[in-house]
C-alpha cells in the first residue's frame, strides 16, 4: 500500500548530497540558476524617532509579502510604519484647567524618550568631540529639563477653584499712615465679627475665652459721688461680656466641646457667670464629669475634689479615689500628689503604704508644673527628715528639691530656700544674697513670714546687697500683719509706738495692740512687763 524506503547509508547520502569539492553521482537535474530570480530586497528604512505626533493618517492595512505566493507580481516594498498616536482621554475625566493644561505640555516636552540617544553635551551646549560615534545622530541633543521631572499623575485633576478668603480680617495691620493699634473695644469688635464668620468650635471656644479675660481686665473706675454712673456702666459691661461668653460656652458645651465643657465648669467653680459672682458648684459637678468622661484630666481630678469635699455632691471617697486614679493615669501632678499624701497618712478610707506613697510623690515631682510643684516640696522635707526603711536623709538632695520648687514659684519652698541661706542650715552656705532673693519670690506672693523675714533684713541691712531702709521695714511688717501674723501685729504697733519707718501714732498702736493681745496674749505681756522695768527693746529682739 505504502513503498517501503529504507534509511540512507553514509554511501547514498553523500552522493545525494556532496559536500565542497565533491562531484554528484547519478542522473539528477542541475541546479537552477540563481540569475533567473529578482534576489533584491526592500531595503529597511530607519525608524523615526518618538516625538509626540501632532498630525497622522490613520493606519491602513497593507498586504505583506508572502515567500508561499507564487504569484509572479513584483515584492510591494514595506512602508514605514505608522508612528503611534496619542490616547484620546477619557469622556469621564474632566478637564484640566488651561493653566494645567500647559504645564503638562510643558512636561511632555522635556520627558525623556527612549528613541531619543544620549549624547554628551559641553558646557556651551554644542556636541562633545570625545562623543560616541555610535550615538551621533541627526536629533537635537538631549538636555535633562531643570528640576525634577513633572508628570500629570502627580497633579490634581479636580476642577480649579479659587482659594477661599481669610476668616481673620487682618486689614487693618496693614502698613500705611492710618496704621494705629486698636482700642481695647474695636478689637473685641473685629474678633466677634471674625468669630461670627465661622462655626469651628475651638475658635468659638478662643473667642469666649478670650472675653472672660477681657472682663477680668475691664477697667473700673472707683466710686466717687460724680461717677457712680460711669462705675454702673463699666460693671454693666463686664456683665454683658460674660455672659455673652457663658452663652458661647454653653453652646459647644451641649455639643459635646471637650474644653468648653471643663472650662465653662471652672467658671461656675470660681463664680464667673453665677448669680452674684458666687461659686456655684451645682452647676459646675455635672459639667466636669461630663469632661471627665471624654477624657481630660483637669477635669477628672477636680471632679475628685468635688467628691472628697462635697462640692456639689455628696462626700464619697471611694468615688474621689475613683477619679484621682483616672486622672493619674495621664499622668497629672496633681491628682499623683493627692493620692501620694493619702497613701503616706492613710487618708481617703486607704491604709498606710509609705512605699507607694513616695513612689507616687516621685511621678508627682516629675511632671511637675507651676500650678502643682506641691509634690517637689513634699519630697524634699521627706529627704529632710527621713522615713524609715523608705525614704532616706539627704540635705544636698533636699536642697535641691526645693530649688527646683522656688523656681516654679512655690512661696513655701522659695521661703524654705531662704531661711537656710540665711542660717546656713542643709549644708548651704550663709548667702545675704541669695537668702533676700529667695525671700522676695515668696514675699512677692503674700507669704506672711517671707514678708517678715523682708522686714529684718531691711532693719539691719547686708552692705554690698541690700542697703538699709526702716521705711521698707515698715511696710514689709505691715504687709505681713495684714496676712494675720501675730509677730508681725506687734511690730507694727511697736513702730507706731516709737516711729520707726513711720510718724509716731498712739491711736494705731493701740489698735494693733489690741490686734496682738487677742493673737500672742503671752509675748505682749512680756514686753509689757519689760517696758515696765524700763529695759529697752532692741530690734533683734523685736524681729526673733
């Protein structure tokens, strides 16, 4: 059915198929020759390059050479082929603005093409001789775009839209001949408008806070019997501002304003905004746990307070504790100093635990601010005194307590920091100078013995640092007296009595003899007793 055909040996293969140099054996046709057929070949013309097309014909279809067809027909030549042509966008992108429009154009023009040969390129601009022959080519040289390459897909395609306008009008700062500081009413006027322009809750929240001050530094003039008008005026004002502000305040507050509610409950607290400026802790109770509960720690520790005296509420300690730790938790100085000091005594239904006490007087003192440095004192007399098996003896350390305490402000410590300049006790040196210094920062705060400590240094003088003054050490001794300081009382009167800083006046000593003998029956019958014997008193004796 099929013929049979064996495998070629090596024999019949070579004479089929001669090599080079070789004859071929047997009758087969010749070759044909190579002359009879168009051997020419459409030569390839060189692409173009990739520049962004402006302008092409749309591709046809054209027939390629098929090397099957035996057709007769000339080989067409290959046309080039058709650079490629830009995606048409979308019809659900928008447009971009005209002057995005052109920094796109801009940015397609200094893109890189991969067409496009590097070349090396002068300082001048022109070709390098040292160039490549194989990159020489007849484009432009290529010249990277200044800055970093900018593309579409890094810019926004939405719509442009002009910038909205300042919320703050700012015109009148402006530099120029009608450019004046505002009176203290104009500019409570622009805030209110700027306030008005915008539903923000912390601007709203800056503005009434903004007006509490104001009214707090509302100038009054004082009574006189020609301007009980005028005074009428100024307090109706300050009313009109606060509650303005309280009004403002209660409005964030019923939305949930974290710091309009704590603040508008420490205004109640401290009798802003209540009925005959009386604090009214009613009110204030339900807005700090209100505050509490989202989070703020002021407000979880007044609220703690609240609780442990009965502000508001009923006395419940459990419930005290309760908040002081929530408010620990963050961290605040002063709800770690409470429950420090509770856990030293055993107060607040806790039993003593000296260790945890310290440990929380520690955290205290580290976070530590001008408002609650009560814990830097309180670890500083520790390390004074000692605690057994807790707290170990160390001046040095206590000393330096209590300077970090003064420059928070702390009066007690500042005056603690004074006596110890002044006597030379925890191990610090006898210093005129330092000792007045830290006796005037607490001084500067009414604290009745530093303004007494004030009032002997004045009485002796320190040559080179504090010159000498009975004046000065009258007034000092009666600031101290006006705090209630009984040692303080007697000078005064006895300063009346002889006139030391001050005209001789009988009728004040009696006055404030009589202030002393209700205070210190035991010192003034003393003296007494000492004039009466006709010893005289020295000022070292009237002052220690």
């Amino acid at each position: 059915m099929y013929e049979s055909y064996s495998r070629p040996n090596s024999a019949n293969f070579n004479d089929l198929y001669p090599g080079p140099g070789r004859t071929r054996t047997g009758d087969l046709p010749s070759p044909p020759d190579p002359s009879q057929f168009d051997t020419t070949r459409p030569q390839r013309q060189p692409r173009p390059s990739s520049q962004h097309p402006s302008q092409h014909p749309s591709p046809q279809l054209n027939p390629q050479y098929d090397p099957d067809d035996d057709d007769d027909d000339p080989i067409p030549p290959l046309e080039t082929r058709p650079t490629r042509l830009s995606r048409p966008s979308s019809q659900f992108q928008p447009q971009l603005p005209q002057q995005q429009q052109q920094q796109h154009q801009q940015s397609q023009q200094h893109q890189y093409s991969p067409q496009m040969q590097p070349q090396y390129i002068d300082d001048d601009g022109t070709p390098s001789p040292e160039a490549d022959d194989f990159y020489q080519s007849d484009q432009p040289p290529y010249k990277p775009a200044s800055g970093p390459p900018r593309s579409i897909t890094n810019q926004s395609v939405r719509a442009y839209s002009p910038p909205p306008g300042p919320i703050l009008d700012h015109s009148h700062l402006r530099p120029g001949k009608q450019a004046a500081l505002l009176s203290h009413e104009r500019t409570l006027e622009l805030y209110r408008a700027n306030a008005k322009k915008t539903q923000d809750p912390d601007i709203q929240f800056e503005f009434a806070v903004f007006m509490v001050d104001a009214s707090k530094t509302l100038p009054i003039p004082e009574i006189t019997p020609g301007n009980v008008m005028e005074v009428e005026k100024a307090i109706e004002k300050r009313e009109e501002l606060i509650k303005e502000a309280t009004s403002l305040l209660k409005r964030n507050a019923d939305r949930g304003h974290m710091p309009s509610q704590y603040f508008l409950a420490d205004c109640y607290a401290n009798g802003i905004g209540t009925h005959k400026n009386r604090q009214d802790f009613d009110r204030a109770f339900p807005l700090f746990i209100l505050a509490a509960k989202h989070g703020h720690p002021d407000a979880s520790y007044r609220t703690g307070t609240c609780c442990e005296n009965g502000w508001g509420c009923r006395r419940e300690s459990a419930k005290a504790i309760q908040f002081y730790r929530k408010a620990a938790a963050s961290s605040h100085p002063g709800a770690l100093y409470r429950l420090g000091i509770a856990e030293l005594n055993g107060e607040l239904g806790m039993s003593k635990r000296p260790k945890e006490g310290v440990n929380s007087l520690k955290r205290s003192a580290e976070h530590a601010t001008a408002e609650f440095p009560h814990a830097l004192h309180e670890l500083a007399l520790l390390h004074e005194r000692g605690i057994h098996n807790v707290v170990f003896v160390d001046y040095e350390y206590s000393a330096e307590l209590l300077a970090q305490a003064a420059e928070l402000g702390y009066a007690p410590s500042a005056y603690r920091l004074g006596e110890c300049y002044e006597y030379g006790k925890m191990g610090c040196p006898q210093d005129p100078a330092l000792s007045i210094h830290y006796y005037n920062i607490a001084a500067q705060q009414n604290h009745r013995d530093a303004c007494f400590a004030l009032t002997a240094w004045y009485l002796v003088g320190s040559p080179g640092v504090l010159p000498q003054s009975d004046t000065e050490a009258f007034l000092w001794a009666k600031r101290a007296s006006e705090g209630g300081l009984a040692k303080a009382i007697y000078a005064v009167g006895y300063f009346y009595e002889v006139g030391i800083g001050t005209p001789p006046n009988p009728r004040e000593y009696v006055r404030f003899h009589r202030q002393c003998t209700k205070r210190l029956p035991n010192s003034v019958t003393s003296v007494q007793r000492s004039a009466c014997a006709g010893t005289s008193l020295d000022r070292s004796h009237l002052i220690r």
